[in-house]
C-alpha cells in the first residue's frame, strides 16, 4: 500500500439555504407581530365642534391635555411641572406658540391650569385643537 493513494473525499460544495429561510421566515413573523405593539399612541378624544382644521407648524410645541389629566409637553410627561418646562424650552421662548390638544373628558381646571402655566411662561399665541365637524366658510 502506498501513502497517499487513498480516495479524497469531497466536501459539499453547495450551501443550503433552507435553514436560513426558516429562520428568516420565523424573525420576519415575530417583528410583525410585536411592532405594532412597541408603538405606544397616546389616545385623545378632542371636542367636536364646526371649525376649521388647525393645521399643526411643529408637533413638538404641542401640550396635551388626557382624560386621566396627565399633562405632556411632546412626548415629555410634565404633569407636575408645566410652566419650568415651557420657561425653558428654547423654541417655546422663540416662537412664542404653543398648540393645546385636550381630551374632551378632561376637566376644565387642568386645561386652565395648562393656559395659565402658557402665559406665565410667555407664550402669546395659545391655539386650543379641536376635531372639526364641517368646515367653516373662509373668512372674507
């Protein structure tokens, strides 16, 4: 017998994928699943009355007001804190603007609350948003 002479064995030269795709497939369905569920809205119910539709400059300017009377500036919960937040926010102080969305079963006092903290911080142009039920003639 001589050395060497033995038969190589060949290894797969093809990679099988199948796995792959299974795997795929399974990642795929679970982000499908649990994306929908990451995104955590904030539901408010504005009043309905016949107005025209505020059109929003910045949605980072906007105070929400929820049924449960949390108070949130953006995404920021400041329910203790409304007027510091507002005296310290750089584009409230620049644009002097400042968009209220309450929920209709809000009480009066907290959106009140909510102007007089606005005031106090400076804010001239206070717009309160509302779900319009039909549109309003344009002014002439």
């Amino acid at each position: 017998m001589a050395l060497g002479t033995q038969p190589r064995r060949r290894g797969f030269t093809d990679i099988n994928v199948t796995p792959l795709v299974d795997v795929m497939l399974v990642l795929l369905v679970v982000f499908m699943v649990t994306a929908p569920l990451l995104s955590t809205g904030l539901r408010v119910e504005l009043p309905s009355v016949q107005a025209e539709a505020t059109t929003l400059k910045d949605t980072r300017l906007v105070v929400t007001v929820t049924a449960d009377e949390r108070i949130l500036f953006g995404e920021r919960d400041v329910t203790d804190d409304v007027e510091p937040v507002l005296r310290e926010d750089a584009r409230v102080q620049a644009e002097r603007e400042l968009y209220i969305r309450a929920d209709k079963e809000a009480r009066y006092g907290v959106v009140a609350r909510v102007v007089a903290a606005a005031r106090a911080a400076g804010v001239d142009g206070l717009n309160l948003m509302v779900e319009p039920v039909t549109m309003l003639p344009p002014r002439e």
